[in-house]
C-alpha cells in the first residue's frame, strides 16, 4: 500500500509580513522566543517566510515556552571574539516542547560530563548574543539528573 500525497496548490502570499531583524531581536530586546507553525503541523524556530516542509506562506508566528530537551552538544574551547571571555561553554541543539529545533548556548557547562543527551534545559534572557539555556533543576527523586 502506498501512501497518497495531497496535491499541493500554489502557495498563499504572506498574510502579515515579519522580518528577519524583528525575529533576532526578539530574544535580545524582547526578551521572548519566537516561533512558527504552518497549517500542515510543522513547527519551526527559525526565521522564514515558507513552511519548510509544506512551501506555504501559512507561518503563524506564536511566543516559545524556551524549554526543552538537548539532542545534541559540542563543548568550545576555542569560541568566537563574542564569547571569549565565557569559554569553556557548550554549544547546544534543543528539541523544543512545542516541536521544532534551536540552537544556542550553555555557559554553565564546562565540561563534557556536565550535561548529557536528553537533558531538560529552559531559554535564559541573557544580555549576551545568541540564546541562553540553563539545564533544569532535577525533579525530586531523579537521583541528581
């Protein structure tokens, strides 16, 4: 059994216009994560006038809890000028509760065994560039995790 694809129309045009500029700066001056979702369910955290998965203008912009789950981490010991004066921190990919993905940051994080895959972490407004994650405190009985 194969499975059936809609056919596709030609893409609506942007119902309300948003611009890059504005979403950068919504986490630093705003102090709010933004996201997006298409009609067709995929949820995004990064910028864009088209749903990646669908081609539509349908992105409805809606304000991020910040927390989530680490799926991925690198730690940088060799940083950019920005963050020279914070390494050694972690560099992290987020799974978001809401569904899409973000990256940023975790100063808190020194070494490789101070967080692991699957680590509950929340967004920090942060005056520094980029976006700021703390990892949660553990759940009462959760043996320190």
């Amino acid at each position: 059994m194969s499975a059936t694809v809609p056919p596709r129309g030609l893409p609506k045009e942007p119902s309300a216009a948003h611009t890059i500029n504005e979403f950068e700066h919504g986490y630093e001056e705003e102090q709010r994560l933004r996201g997006f979702r298409s009609a067709c369910g995929f949820v995004t955290a990064t910028w864009g006038l088209r749903c990646a998965r669908c081609g539509q203008y349908d992105l409805t912009e809606f304000i991020l809890s910040g927390k989530g789950v680490v799926s991925a981490y690198t730690v940088q010991n060799v940083p950019s000028d920005e963050f020279v004066n914070d390494a050694p921190y972690a560099y992290v990919l987020v799974d978001l509760d809401e569904g899409g993905r973000i990256s940023g940051w975790m100063p808190s994080v020194r070494a490789v065994g101070d967080l692991s895959i699957g680590d509950r972490v929340h967004w920090v407004p942060s005056y520094k560039p980029g976006v700021q994650f703390e990892k949660d405190a553990p759940a009462p009985g959760d043996g320190g995790r």
